[in-house]
C-alpha cells in the first residue's frame, strides 16, 4: 500500500477569525498534490470560503484542478525554514524532527504559518493500524475565555480532558468545547474537525483527550495541544460522509 502524507490547507477569515478547510495538500509515489475543496459540501470549505471574503491563492488559479509536482509547491516551500539556516538542526530538535524528516513533516510540524497571511497546514484525522482514529491539535479560540495569566497551572502533561457539544452555539451548530474535568471551559475543538468529531459523540463515541503539549508564553494558536484518539463506532453512512473530509 503506498504513503500518503495529507495535511488540511486551512484559511482563517481575518475580521470573523473563522476557519475554512480550502483544500488538502497530498505527498505520495513521489508527487506532492494540492486539490480544493470546491466539490465538498456544508460549513467551512471552499465555497463557504469564498461567500466569506476567500479570494483563490495566485499560484492555485482553478478550484476544480487537480495540481501535481515533483516538487513541493513554491507557495508551500517559502514557508519552511531553510536547510541554509545556520540554526537548522535546532529548530529541527525543537520540532522532534531529525534530518531525515520530509517536507511534510516539517510542515506539518510548523503548521506552515507566516506572519504575513492567514493559511495554516492542519493533521488530518488518521486511521491507525490499531483501528483507532487519531489526531493532535491546537485548542481554538482560548484567547476569548477569559482565561486567567495562571491558566496553565490548571493542567499537566497527560492529563485528560472532556468534549461538551454546543448543538446551539451561535457561530457552529456543531461546535464542541474543551473543558477540563473541573468544569473549567479552555476553548474549542478547530472548526475543521467540529463536524467530524460532533458526529463522533453523537454515535457514543468516548474519545481520550489529553494534553500533549503547553506554552502559556507563546501566542495563543500556540498556547495549548491535545490528542485526541477513539475507537472507530459502527458508523451510519451519514457518519462516513461528515468523517471523509478531514480524515488522511
């Protein structure tokens, strides 16, 4: 069976803060691949995007191409840092990378952000060996909980928290909050796994989420990681169909 690397290509409105899935990046048999998710329906992909201020990046003209390169795209390649970097082999030590890690780990690993613009490489959810679906990610939208400068002494690495769905909020009828198991609200799952995993919970699934990750210092996109894990339910087709879009 071939390797597939795939990471979400995420855009966030800059007035809103609202996130879209726009397109997947894709590496395998030697081809890096970029599509859009112009053919993909409901909240927070491409057309929803576009209806909301999304104007196509310059170097992907034409939503229903199938883009291919040997190489990774220059749009792509101009934000990773540079072998040339005399500081390289640390910033790939503070990554848990090593000089073996691909393009596209390097990217996933920064998330390919950049001061200048509003794009963001996102994990899809994975199936592991094991049968369980797994991801890791930044909580969203920790900057408007009013959280307290000692936020972080709530928490420990490994420590586990909880999923509450919020069927009536006001912005993602399929938002699902983050709370630790004191009641204390952290922030959001990111919008582009909301429906995904709201439909997860709605079939009985009792995820693990724990806390992989914390920098209380750093900006807040930065300030806290999870990974989530469950087992797989016996899905509806309906399930299936929520799950596809953000699953690698």
């Amino acid at each position: 069976m071939k390797k597939v690397h795939t990471l979400l290509v995420v855009w966030q409105n800059p007035k809103t803060r609202s996130f879209y899935h726009i397109g997947t990046l894709s590496h395998y048999d030697g081809y890096y691949e970029f599509t859009y998710t112009y053919n993909a329906s409901g909240h927070g992909k491409l057309k929803d995007a576009l209806n909301n201020g999304y104007m196509l990046h310059p170097a992907f003209p034409d939503p229903t191409k199938i883009y291919r390169s040997k190489e990774l795209f220059p749009a792509f390649e101009r934000r990773l840092p540079s072998p040339d970097r005399a500081d390289f082999k640390a910033i790939l030590s503070d990554l848990g990378l090593d000089e073996n890690s691909t393009k596209m780990d390097l990217l996933q690993q920064t998330r390919g952000r950049l001061a200048s613009d509003t794009y963001s490489f996102e994990q899809p959810l994975r199936l592991e060996d094991d049968g369980k679906l797994c991801v890791s990610f930044f909580v969203h939208g920790m900057r408007y909980q009013n959280l307290p400068q000692n936020w972080a002494t709530w928490l420990a690495i490994n420590e586990t928290l909880k999923l509450v769905q919020e069927p009536t909020n006001a912005y993602d009828p399929h938002a699902v909050a983050i709370y630790t198991h004191g009641g204390k609200k952290l922030g959001y799952v990111p919008a582009f796994y909301s429906k995904a995993i709201f439909s997860l919970l709605e079939n009985g699934v009792n995820p693990s989420v724990r806390v992989v990750y914390m920098n209380e210092k750093s900006t807040p996109h930065w300030w806290l990681k999870v990974a989530f894990e469950c087992e797989i339910p016996s899905f509806q087709e309906a399930t299936l169909d929520e799950l596809d879009p953000v699953m690698g």
